[in-house]
C-alpha cells in the first residue's frame, strides 16, 4: 500500500507518497484547480492499484470537506485526519508533507487499526448529518453575536450624550424603548447610525428566528439532542449543538474522556518530585461546546441544588472563576451518562442503582 501525507492549503497541496518499504516515492505541490487536482488523483490511483490501494493523513483546517469527499471517491482506504500539536521550529509546507507521510508510515498498523498512538491527537470526521447540524448552530451563534454587538453599538450613542436613563423601560428590547429610539432627537451623524444600527437589528432579528425554526426541526429528529436538552436551560439550540459535537458516544470509553476532548481537563507539568503541578484547563476541543457549557451554568446552579452546593464548596476554595469551569467539567460527565443510557437530567444525580442479586 502507499502512504499519502498531504498538506492543505487554499491554492495547492503539498503531496508526500511512501511505498511499503517507507520510502518516499513521489514529492510535489499540487493546484488546488479542479482539472490538476483530478489529474494527480488520477495519477495516484493508476501508482497504487498494483501496491494494493493507498491511506492518506490529512492535517485538519476549516476547508477539508472537499478533499476528504475526493479521497473518498478515489477509493482511499484510510483517511487519517489529526489535529497537530506542536508546531516545529522550521516549518514549509514540504517538511510538513513528509512529516505526515513518515508518521502515517511509522504508525500504520496501529493507525489503520484506529488505535491511539502518543502524541497525535485524531480527529473523527463528522457524518453529513452532524456536518450540517454544526454549521447551523455556527451560524446561530455568529448571529447572536451580530446582534449583541449592534446593541452595544446603540448602548454607546446613548452613553455617548448621557440619555441611557431616559429610556422608558429597564431593556433595549422591548417595543417602547424601540419606538423610544426611532425617535429619539439627536446630531445629524448620530441618528443616521442610530437608524443603521436600528436596521440591522431587525434584520438579526429575522435571520435568527428563521435559524432558530429550522433548528428546532432537526433537534426534534436527533435522539441525542432530545436527551441533552432536559439540562436546565438548555433549548434547542444549545441541545443541538452539544449533540452534533458528541457524535457517537461508544468513542468515549469514560465520562472523563468527553470533558477531555471538549478541553475541559487541566493540563499539567510533571516532572521528578512535582506530582500534582496541574494548570489551566487545555481548550484542545470544541469552543462551541465551552461556550454552550458555559451558558448553561447558571441555569444549572438556579436548579440543581445539589450542584449548587458542590459549585459552593469550590468557589469558598478556589473562586468563582474556577468554580464555574468545573461545573462545565462536570456537565460533560453528565451528558455521557446521559447519552449512554438514554436518561433525562436528574436534579442532584439519579437514584444509585441497586446491585443484582449475586453482583460482586
């Protein structure tokens, strides 16, 4: 078989083929253009039937779909995608591309057999369906902050003449404080971005509550969102979101490994009499699924007592700031179970169950 490791970038990708044998048979750029590109996978497919097909290892960006469809299509028979890191000292393209060709060389057997090797953090494609869901609950939240930063922009010009209490009511977003606003006396310039800003607050508005129907269409279909939402303020959005950045579940084998590869865990620095040197959680996963967590804090400690004493407990050791990230640890190990075995959030955990009769 041969051992593909290509580095991507928008305009070409930097190829590098080994044999069986581990050396390298073939180094090139290639252009991203569609006639080239096929043309060399063309090429690839004609250099590996008689070796038995190819793997290829892809370092993970934001614009992979398209190649990973493409290999595929061509028949690949292992499509490794990693997250690296550590980035070296002297990095090209090609470098990088021969990098990945020997690592997959190196490690084919364990990688091909998806077992973890140290120091390579893989990354599972997501099915179409989870695809679709995370870029839905993307735009959402790219929306929201939209939104959030042409109120601010509004909050400013009232701050900027000192009428923020004049308005009638406590919120910006309320329909007296908006015809308030419509109305509102002000410089030439200042009303002409007040009524910008106006504009473009209805036009968020509109795009988000568009969104939000279709989200709450596929959460109502995705069994694990549905499961994930009876979390204390989690809706649709957020269950969703949370669903589409699990993906099967069977690939955690610990509650501790979903909050790990969220970036939930702290890292640490080991070494000789220092054991328990622990830092910073790692944020090596999903920010959307920090964020979410995050949000979903204080609705939680509103309505989960226990949880709230817990969170107590560390704040009075550590601060709120560090309290609150564990109980975002904390949720992550709770969505594992409750995805596991298909059960609701229980205020204060669920019931211990029972041993079986004759159960060690």
């Amino acid at each position: 078989m041969l051992y593909l490791g290509i580095d991507q970038h928008r305009k070409q990708l930097t190829v590098s083929i080994r044999n069986e044998a581990g050396d390298v048979v073939l180094r090139r750029q290639v252009s991203t253009e569609w006639a080239r590109v096929r043309a060399f996978f063309d090429e690839l497919r004609r250099l590996a039937e008689p070796e038995g097909g190819f793997a290829a290892i892809v370092e993970v960006c934001g614009f992979n779909d398209w190649l990973l469809k493409m290999l595929t299509e061509y028949r690949c028979r292992e499509t490794v995608l990693i997250q690296v890191e550590k980035r070296s000292k002297k990095k090209t393209d090609r470098r990088d591309a021969h990098q990945l060709s020997g690592l997959l060389w190196v490690n084919r057997l364990r990688l091909l057999a998806g077992q973890r090797i140290e120091g390579v953090r893989r990354v599972q494609p997501p099915t179409e369906q989870e695809a679709e869901d995370r870029q839905l609950t993307a735009l959402r939240q790219r929306l929201g902050q939209l939104r959030t930063r042409t109120i601010n922009r509004i909050k400013h010009l009232l701050r900027k003449h000192n009428i923020e209490q004049d308005q009638p009511a406590k919120g910006l977003d309320t329909k007296r404080t908006r015809k308030w606003l419509a109305a509102l006396p002000l410089a030439p310039f200042d009303r002409l971005e007040m009524d910008l800003l106006l504009a473009q607050w209805k036009v968020w508005d509109k795009q988000i509550e568009t969104l939000g129907t279709e989200i709450e269409k596929r959460q109502a279909q995705n069994a694990t969102a549905v499961v994930v939402a009876t979390i204390p303020g989690c809706a649709a959005y957020g269950s969703l979101a949370l669903a589409a950045r699990v993906g099967s579940i069977e690939r955690f084998p610990r509650p501790a490994s979903l909050a790990n590869y969220w970036g939930l865990t702290p890292g640490c620095r080991n070494s000789g009499e220092a054991t328990d040197r622990l830092g910073s959680i790692t944020k090596q996963g999903s920010v959307m699924a920090r964020f979410i967590l995050g949000q979903l804090v204080m609705h939680v400690l509103r309505r989960d007592p226990w949880m709230k004493a817990w969170y107590g407990r560390i704040k009075r050791r550590r601060g709120a700031k560090i309290a609150r990230v564990a109980v975002m640890r904390r949720l992550a190990t709770v969505i594992w179970h409750m995805v596991k075995n298909n059960e609701p959030y229980v205020a204060g955990g669920p019931p211990r169950r029972k041993l079986r009769v004759g159960a060690a």
